[in-house]
C-alpha cells in the first residue's frame, strides 16, 4: 500500500491530538469492550479503525512519535501485508500475549509519563497486571476516560437490533431452573449479589439471545442478580413488551444500558458481590462501593454452560448433520466445477454459506468462511476480499496444483459448528500430503484420548503435537476451544491449548471442544483438521485386574462433526493400521448419519469421499 495514501497515518495524527489534549503520553487500545468479547461491535474496534488491521486479537500502542501493533503468529502475515506503508511497526508475540504491549509501551514512553486506557474495556485482571508493571517502571496509568474521545468522529453507534428468545425444544432449560441453580450457588460463597457482563453467560443464562455482535447471537447487556431477583441492563426498545413480560414472571427487570455503575454505586453496606475478575472489566469495580465485600471466583453459568445436557447434545447432533449435509451438497457442485468454472476463494466462502442458509433452523454463520489456498492457508485467520482474494480454477483448468483449506461453521438453533477441512487442487506434491498426515495423526491420536474426568483441559495438547514434534514441527495456536451451544464459537473454561492449567479448566461430561492441530508453511500451503468432539464416559470393559480398583470416572471424546476427510491428501505409508481404522470408522459414522438424507449428486460424492482407506 502508499505509504502516503493508508488510512492509518492520518487516523493516527487525530489519535495523537486527542492523547496530547487528555495530558496522556502514552495509549493502549485493546481488541475489547465493555464484555471483554472476542468479536466486537463497530463501536468498540478502536483498534481495527485506527491501525488498519482486520484480525480479530491485537493490540495497538502509541506514543507521541512512534506506534505499534502487537499480534501473535496467527496474524502475523496478515499483520505484516495490512500494516505495510502505516508507520505502525508490528511486535511479533511469541510469548505472552498480554505482556507485549506492556513491555513495548515501558521502552517507548518518558519517564513519568502517563499511559491512558479506557477503564471500561480493560480486564479487572489484566488492569491489576498492567497498573503493577507500569508502576515499576516509572509510568502512570490512567483509565477514567476513554482515549478515543475526539479522535474518531465516524465511530459507529451502539447496536439496536431486538433481543429474541431462545425458545424449547432447543432451549432444554427453563430460564427459572437456570437461575435457582445460580441462586443456589451464590448463597454456597456467601455472596448477596452477582455481576455478569460477559455476552454469552448472559445469553445463556436468560435464554435470550440477539445479533449486536457479528457472527454471535448475543446482545449488549449486563445482569446484576441478587437472591430474589435480576436486573438486566439492555439498550432502551431491544426488549419487546411481550418479552419483558415474560421476563417479569421470572424476576427479571429491566433497567437502561448505561445504569450499571450507578447501581453498583448503589449496593448497601452488608452486600456481598460476586465477580469473575476475568470476566469484569475495572471500571465496574472501580464503581462500587469503598470497603465493599467481594467474592472473586468464575462465573458459575461460565462453568454451567460450558457441560451441555443430554438433551443439548442431541439438538447439536441433529445441527451437526444439517451442517454435513450443506457441506456435502457444497463439495459435490465444487469438484464438479473445479477446472471447468472460475472459482475464487471468494466463489468458495459464498457458495458454502449458502448451502448451509438452506438448512432448518439456520440462524447465520458462527464466523467468517476462511479459505485459503495455497499460500493464503498459511495464514490461520485468513480471510479472502473483494480486494485480495486468489483464483482457484478457470474453466480451462485449476490455476496452480495444491490445497486449498476450508474453516467454516453455522449457527442454528441447536447448536453451533466449526469445522475445517483440506481437499488437493490438482495434484499436491509429496510434501503436501507429508504435511497433511501429520496433522491429521495428531488429529486422530487427540480424538482417541482416553483420560480421567477433571483432567486440565491443557494436559491433552501433547497428544495433537506429538506426530509434529516427532518431526521437529509444531503449530503456533491452541489445538481446541470450547463451543457454545447456539452462541460463542469460541468459550471457556476449556483450552487445550499450551496454557497454564487452571482448575476450571477440568474435562467434565457434556462439554464441547474443537480438535485442530495445524501446520504452516508461509508463503506455500497450510494444512489444519478439525472437528468438534464431545465429552462422554469412557465405555468398554477393564481387564480382571483392574477390578475393584477405584481409578475414578474416565472420559473419551464423540466426535460430533460430519464430513469426510480427504483420502487424496494422505501419505498411506505414515498411516499406522490403527490409525487407518479410525477414519474408516469415522467415515462409515458420516455415511450412516448423511446419507439417508441426501440424493443425487451430494449422495454420489459422499459415497466417493467416504471410501475405506483399503479401497479409496
């Protein structure tokens, strides 16, 4: 890009003139909001606006001379090409996501000098962390203002689209039931009150749920629970009358948006908050009242909503075949049309999303179609534009040999999918399919796992990375994430991840995971494998040994999701025997599950690609 002509540069010297009139010397813009959500509203991607980059973790430092954005290695190649000619130097993060921008901003700023943030977007954990570092280093920290104020005229407003609410049979539990639960929980810690912010404990929790932020269906709201009722905090005419009558008969009020700090301001001398230091951003704490009793510990519908019941899992069983049979009727046109049509990676994402747009009970994708092909699946969080997008196929041929990597997902009523897949374009190379094997060893040997109940979440990384590692190769994201249940595509507790183990990170029954070990190869193919897999007992017999010993409840994981994985990709001599059994499993599971529901051309491919290993 000119340098003279990005949008940044000028973007900046307006950041610049507001830092300087709020006597900051220093800014920090996080990719946050007042939720501390993943995907952000317009109103709160600060960050995105005035750096130029699109990827959906990153921070962004100033001072009055120099800028800088820190990314992980996920973004990294994408950092590098969107940041190109706006003065904004890119910190690759390796390390500590979180620590980066602190160190970067102790080199760059004078001595004394103050560092702004606004308060409202920044973590209760993270402001603690922050403010110490500073502190040692000389600087100040200030959060009672927001330091965009000023400096972005064209800055979206707030969203105003209506709450809805999740309605049985989907919703398998009764909001009132919810809230005893949560009732009953408060009153174990000792606690009068509870603060929930984050969007998706909230959607979860009332059964409500909305379109304010994109590819999530949740709604900007905050709840302030005490033992006989809620107030929920939601912009004025997003809740319906009918809707808040129903509300009413379970305790919950409604109050404006913008009325939490007033009220925690309010709280009465005896009370006892409970608030998820994660999950709360510093300037609701710092509205309370001083000397106010706190409980600090995670939100019990976090831990709640993270084990789906029984009946949860059968409606997500249900949306994970939908999901296959969009993504059959999908792949049967593309291999039709592949070197006889002009298929971008554009052709790809549209035509995808709409073959899952045809489904039952389909409520909007759980977030951007990422395909890459080639050089472009090499980035993890890829995502084709009108502006840069590559060319898969011309109708005289495919435009170059290689893999194209598809991650993709939707959202429905009973539940939401992620789901990512690699299919070769012509004819991959030797090394291609080396790759591929890999992955998916660590794909199958992830899947397998068989471990006790409460097991850290981070403990099962190992498993994915091993066939890597043994090659001297490994991946710089987490192998899987929680899932919502027709909400968040990404949540906690869970993380099988490099993380440090937490407790509420245990494996319990009911909660839902992706598995997606990758491999990258920048500038040349990517290679990732996912599915979605969830917790369930560990069947079988033990040996007569093992009898009467109490080794405790184990776990296994069900894979949930339904598409075949391309045989075409796969180096038969690095696959174990036990290993090729697994996926002509998995695959005879796809077929029974799909094919009763398909015909024509969808079924033919899908009796094509779900060919046992011996005979594919």
């Amino acid at each position: 890009m000119d340098t003279r002509t990005h949008p940044a540069r000028e973007r900046l010297i307006r950041l610049r003139e507001a830092m300087a009139a709020q006597g900051l010397d220093g800014v920090l813009l996080p990719s946050s909001d007042p939720h501390l959500s993943e995907y952000l509203p317009g109103h709160w991607q600060g960050r995105e606006w005035f750096s130029g980059f699109t990827g959906s973790m990153g921070t962004l430092v100033l001072t009055a001379s120099r800028a800088a954005l820190c990314a992980d290695s996920r973004y990294w190649t994408q950092a590098a090409q969107e940041l190109a000619g706006s003065g904004i130097e890119l910190v690759k993060v390796s390390g500590s996501m979180a620590q980066a921008p602190v160190d970067w901003l102790i080199r760059h700023t004078p001595q004394g000098g103050r560092v702004g943030v606004d308060g409202a977007v920044l973590g209760l954990a993270a402001a603690q962390a922050l403010r110490s570092a500073l502190a040692e280093a000389g600087l100040g920290l200030v959060t009672d203002r927001d330091p965009l104020d000023g400096a972005w005229p064209e800055r979206p407003p707030l969203p105003a689209a209506p709450v809805v609410e999740h309605l049985p049979p989907q919703a398998a539990t009764a909001r009132a039931d919810k809230l005893a639960r949560l009732r009953e929980a408060m009153v174990a810690r000792g606690a009068t009150h509870h603060l929930v912010s984050t969007l998706d404990d909230l959607a979860w929790l009332l059964n409500l749920r909305g379109s304010d932020v994109d590819y999530n269906p949740v709604f900007l709201g905050h709840a302030l629970v005490d033992l006989r009722g809620l107030t929920l905090f939601v912009g004025e005419g997003k809740v319906d009358a009918a809707l808040a009558h129903r509300l009413a008969a379970d305790g919950v009020q409604l109050a404006p948006y913008g009325a939490l700090r007033e009220a925690l301001a309010a709280l009465p001398p005896g009370a006892v908050l409970w608030l998820d230091p994660k999950r709360v951003t510093l300037a609701f704490r710092e509205a309370l009242p001083p000397g106010l009793k706190r409980v600090e510990a995670i939100n019990p519908s976090t831990l709640a909503k993270s084990r789906k019941t029984a009946a949860e899992a059968e409606h997500v069983r249900e949306a994970m075949v939908r999901d296959g049979l969009a993504m059959c009727a999908f792949y049967a046109w593309f291999e039709q049309a592949l070197g006889r049509e002009a298929i971008s990676e554009l052709t790809v994402a549209d035509r995808l999303s709409a073959e899952r747009a045809r489904q039952p009970d389909f409520r909007g994708l759980s977030f951007p179609v990422i395909a890459g092909f080639n050089a472009n699946g090499a980035m993890p969080h890829y995502r084709a534009t009108e502006q840069a997008h590559a060319l898969i196929s011309t109708p005289q041929g495919v435009v170059a040999d290689g893999l194209l990597l598809i991650d993709s997902g939707g959202q429905y009523l009973g539940g939401t999918t992620d789901i990512t897949r690699v299919w070769p374009i012509g004819r991959p190379s030797a090394a291609m399919k080396r790759d591929f094997t890999l992955v998916l060893k660590g794909t199958i040997a992830l899947s397998r796992a068989v471990f006790p109940r409460g097991t850290p979440s981070p403990m099962l990384d190992a498993l994915a990375r091993a066939p890597l590692w043994a090659e001297r190769l490994d991946f710089g994201h987490g192998t899987g994430h929680g899932v919502g249940y027709f909400l968040n595509v990404h949540e906690g507790p869970q993380s099988i991840s490099k993380a440090t183990p937490t407790p509420e990170m245990a494996m319990e029954p009911g909660m839902i995971t992706s598995v997606e070990p990758g491999l990258y190869r920048p500038g040349r193919w990517g290679v990732r494998i996912e599915n979605l897999v969830l917790n369930v007992p560990a069947e079988g017999p033990r040996p007569p040994e093992d009898e009467g010993l109490d080794l405790g409840d184990f776990l296994a994981f069900e894979t949930l999701s339904l598409c075949p994985i391309d045989t075409r990709c796969i180096d038969r001599g690095l696959l174990r025997a036990d290993e090729a059994a697994w996926l002509d499993a998995y695959h005879a599971t796809v077929r029974e599950r799909l094919r009763p529901r398909l015909d024509g051309a969808a079924r033919d491919w899908l009796d094509t690609r779900c060919q046992p290993l011996a005979r594919g």
